[in-house]
C-alpha cells in the first residue's frame, strides 16, 4: 500500500461522524509522534470508550502495549489497515479505561509545578492574563506566581479540561481552566472584539444610558494546541441552571423514553426510514412538511414544564423586586449577547455553552469554536437559527414575551454597532493577517467542498477566505437580511448536497408565517432586521429541525 494511499484512510478515519485520527496530517508526522504522546491521537474516539490519559504515570503504564502493536514510536502506523486499527485501538480503549481514574491532584499532572516555589526561581512569573491593551502596562504592579493549589478539578466535557488554581504574591487566588487540544486563539480574539464592541457601547447614548456592556474573560493562548481561560467564579451552565429546577419526577421524565430526545429520535426514524447519522437530519429535512415539523416540535416542548427559568430565578429572590431586578438583568444581557453573537458569526450555542451568574443573573457565552458563520457552513446538520432565543427564554418575560425588553435592547446594540462599523471591522484585521489553525482547515475544507461560489472570487489570493468571513460581517453592518445571510452561508459548505435547496427553503421562511420571507435581501432598519432576527430564532419550523444535542425545547 502506498503512503498516499494509508494517508487517505487516515484521513476519512479523522473527518467521520464520529471524529478518528486528529494528528496524522503527514507521513512525518506520524512517524515521529512519541509513545508518551501517541494516546493524543485517540482523541476523536467516541467519548464514550475513552477518558484519556492525563496524569503522567498513564503513558508509561501502557507504553509497552502501544510498542507492541504500533511499533516504537508509532513506526508501524502506516503501515496497518484502518480495521486491524480500529480493532487494536478498540481494545487498548477498553483496557485503558477500566483502569482510569481521573487524578485529583496537581501532583500527578505535573510534579514541578507542585513543587513549585518562587524565591527558588532566578526571575520571577507574571500571573498570566493581565495584559488587557487597553492602557500602558506596569509590570512593577503585577501580582506573581507564589505557588499553585495542590487541588485539580477535571471538567466532564470532551477535552477533560482542568481547573488549576494559581496563589499570586499579592495574596489572591486566581483560577484558571487549562485547556488542550483547541487553538484558543479564536477564542482570544473574539473577547477582544467584544471589548471593542463595549467602546461602541459605550459611546452610544442610548447604550450607556441602559449600561449595555458584554461581559468579557481573560483567554491565554499558550500555543496553537493549548490555553489558559479565566475561571468565571460563581457560575453554573445553563443547562445546570435550568435542571436544578426539575422536580425529581420532572427530571426522570425529560430523560425517559417519553422525553424530549427520545420522541425526536423516534420522529426522526419515521421521516428518514433507514438512514444513519447526519444522513437522517438531511432525509428528514426533505421528507417533513412545516406542518408536521411544527406539530412534533411542540408536543416535545410540551413535554418539558414551560417555566424553569422563572422557577431558577424566583428560587435566587428575597423579594418580588428582587425577582423582577434579576429577570431584568438576565433578559438584557442575554440579548445584548445574542445580537453581539450574531453579527460575529458566533454558532453553537447549546445549554452547555451559556454561564450564568448565580449573584446577578447576567449571562456570558463560553466557546467560541464556531464563529463567523462556520457552524452554518461545516456542521453537518447546519445551523439556521441566528441565536438562542428558545421557549425559556420566551415565557421567563411574560406577558410581553420576546417584543419587550429583549427586542429594545437588540435595536439599540445593532443601531449602536451600525454607526460606528469601522472600529469593529478594523479590528478584525488580525483574523485576516493571522488566521488561526482552524480557519486555515476550513479554508481547506470550503475548497474541497467547491460551489458555484468560487466564480464570485479569487482563491489564488493569499487571504480570501478571512476576508470573505469579514464581507459577512460587514453585510449585517450594512442592513442584510438574516435569512439572505444564512442561506449564502449554507451555499459555501452544502450546495452540492441534495438536501440543499430543502435547508435554504426552511431558512429562507415562509411568507405566509415568516416576516424575514416578505422582506428584501439587502437595506433593512435596525428594527426590521432585529424583527428578522427574532422571527428566525423562533420558528418552530427551525427549531423543530435542529441537532438533537440543542435541546430546542428548552
């Protein structure tokens, strides 16, 4: 077999439903990746067969089995078939996780840093993430690192993310979660561009009046594979937020075969007969009328008790007024974010990638893999709605529901952002000069796909694809209609499948339901493409669509 050749089957293995091979992009590479590192490989493997090694007596542990089957040094990889792999790799999984237990404690991740002690080091270590731009810095000033807190607690997503908590020299505590596996560079950028939107914000009267500003975290690329992020203390995940305010019986039933997902899978068998995967969403998608689409959505949001917002926030109150503060609180940041989200691209938004502020309420989106418009493009059911803006949300401001506060709120941002576009596209520079590892695989990905899009510019040009990201930007600056916006988004990454046209009909709306479908592509108001946006974010038709792990009846 020819290295090509493997190659190939390396790489179909990495880009499968499931994930596979993340690290064999070249012979060389392959060949040269360490025994201590070769479990890094593993790391799209279904989540439910591994956990992963992440103290360091693991690797040496099992070095002698991956020796014996992988060669020294991941020698023989090429030159194993993918099923002899797949077989290898399933069992040492299997064995490697019957005698896993995650460390609790820094020792076992990293013995110097536990040891570590500053009056033992010639020069001395800043505490990272006191860097902001915004002014000159003072170093002098700076706390620096005394130590580390021996305690480690290990996040339960698909990475294993750690939180570690850093002493400073100025007696503080700072805690940080430790991040692998991602180029977080992306994630830096856009808090910085959320910096820059909170000047606009600033600078608006009508914004400053309300004290519209995002709130913003410190992210610390380390390098293109690993990061620092601030620990948001005093926080829980949406989706913890709202669970905690199932009853027992509640809770059993949202997980039960009764529940939510459970009648969505069994919809989605009935309209996509015997496809598998993502080929089901895409089946059904041309199968599903609106009618039926919207009939099965909301008896799966009425299976799901409509005021678990309102319960999580009546249980934080001392008083009515106290209720009323935080609903506020909750509402306008939440759309402040959602509107901000939207113009950057920003995707993904399941329960797990919104924290709340268990003291005030306020809401800050955590995640920003996919951003500028990459989860419309790439996903493989893509996304057609702009933000979160689901059931919860909707009955939390009861009587006036999403047309009162949550409309205001995204008028006066999406007006302030309009006046003053320069600062904001100006910014964005970087991506273009700098793009990030993942902007430079989907470029790839976008040009292997092909399209009718590749008449309408020049691939030749060092930096088009970055500048085609921002022209999105800049188009919902200018006035766009959502839907116009998504449907262009969705021509990028799936115009050759045949569930296409079905996607782009859905997103487009319906003249007779949608107020997007009666409104022109391009000059649109604040208010009308707010009014746009809303009418997306809430279609049942949407919504009724979506990957399952969205959980769009909550």
């Amino acid at each position: 077999m020819r290295s090509s050749d493997r190659l190939e089957i390396m790489e179909k293995k990495r880009t499968g439903v499931e994930g596979g091979l993340i690290c064999f992009r070249s012979p060389d590479e392959a060949v040269c990746v360490d025994r201590k590192v070769l479990v890094w490989c593993f790391g799209g493997v279904p989540s439910t067969m591994l956990t992963g090694f992440h103290s360091i007596n693991e690797p040496q542990a099992f070095g002698k089995d991956f020796d014996h089957h992988f060669g020294r040094g991941g020698s023989e990889l090429l030159d194993m078939n993918a099923s002899d792999f797949d077989a290898i790799a399933t069992s040492l999984l299997s064995k490697m996780n019957k005698t896993h237990k995650e460390p609790r404690n820094l020792k076992e991740y990293s013995p110097w840093m536990s040891e570590f002690r500053a009056e033992f080091l010639r020069n001395e270590l800043e505490v990272p993430g006191q860097y902001d731009g915004k002014g000159k810095p003072l170093p002098e000033y700076h706390a620096k690192i005394s130590g580390f807190d021996e305690r480690i607690s290990v996040m339960e997503s698909l990475r294993k993310p750690k939180r570690i908590t850093i002493r400073g020299s100025d007696e503080q505590e700072y805690p940080f979660l430790v991040k692998g596996g991602e180029d977080l560079r992306q994630d830096q950028r856009i808090e910085q561009l959320f910096d820059v939107m909170n000047i606009i914000l600033s600078q608006d009267a009508m914004c400053s009046q309300r004290n519209m500003q995002l709130k913003t975290y410190q992210v610390i690329p380390v390098t293109t594979r690993l990061g620092l992020i601030k620990w948001l203390e005093n926080t829980c995940t949406l989706k913890e937020f709202l669970k905690n305010s199932m009853s027992e019986a509640e809770d059993v039933n949202y997980n039960s075969q009764k529940g939510p997902r459970a009648t969505y899978s069994e919809w989605l068998y009935k309209m996509s007969g015997k496809a598998q995967g993502i080929s089901r969403y895409h089946v059904m998608y041309r199968n599903a009328s609106r009618t039926e689409t919207v009939m099965s959505f909301k008896s799966r949001e009425s299976s799901v008790p409509e005021d678990l917002l309102r319960r999580a926030f009546v249980k934080m109150s001392t008083s009515p007024e106290a209720f009323l503060s935080l609903r506020s609180h909750f509402a306008s940041s939440h759309a402040l974010m959602s509107i901000s989200h939207w113009i950057l691209g920003i995707g993904d938004r399941h329960l797990s990638n919104f924290m709340i502020n268990k003291e005030t309420g306020g809401m800050v989106g955590i995640d920003f893999g996919y951003a500028f418009g990459s989860a419309t493009q790439f996903l493989g059911v893509p996304e057609l709605m702009p933000f979160r803006l689901t059931r919860q949300f909707v009955n939390l401001m009861m009587p006036v529901k999403e047309w009162g506060l949550i409309y205001s709120v995204m008028v006066h941002a999406l007006r302030a952002y309009r006046r003053d576009p320069d600062l904001l596209i100006s910014t964005m520079d970087v991506f273009v000069k700098e793009p990030s590892l993942d902007w430079k695989n989907f470029e790839q990905r976008q040009l292997k796909k092909g399209g009718t899009w590749i008449k309408e510019i020049n691939t030749s040009e060092v930096n088009w694809y970055p500048l085609q990201r921002v022209s999105y930007v800049k188009r919902k600056l200018m006035g766009a209609n959502p839907a116009a916006v998504t449907c262009d988004e969705l021509r990028l990454g799936h115009e050759k499948l045949p569930s296409y046209n079905d996607f782009a009909a859905v997103a487009r709306g319906n003249p007779d339901h949608n107020i997007r479908a009666k409104e022109p592509e391009n000059g649109l108001s604040e208010e009308t493409q707010v009014r746009c946006l809303i009418d997306q974010a809430t279609d049942p038709n949407i919504l009724g669509r979506v990957w399952e792990g969205w959980e769009p009846w909550m």
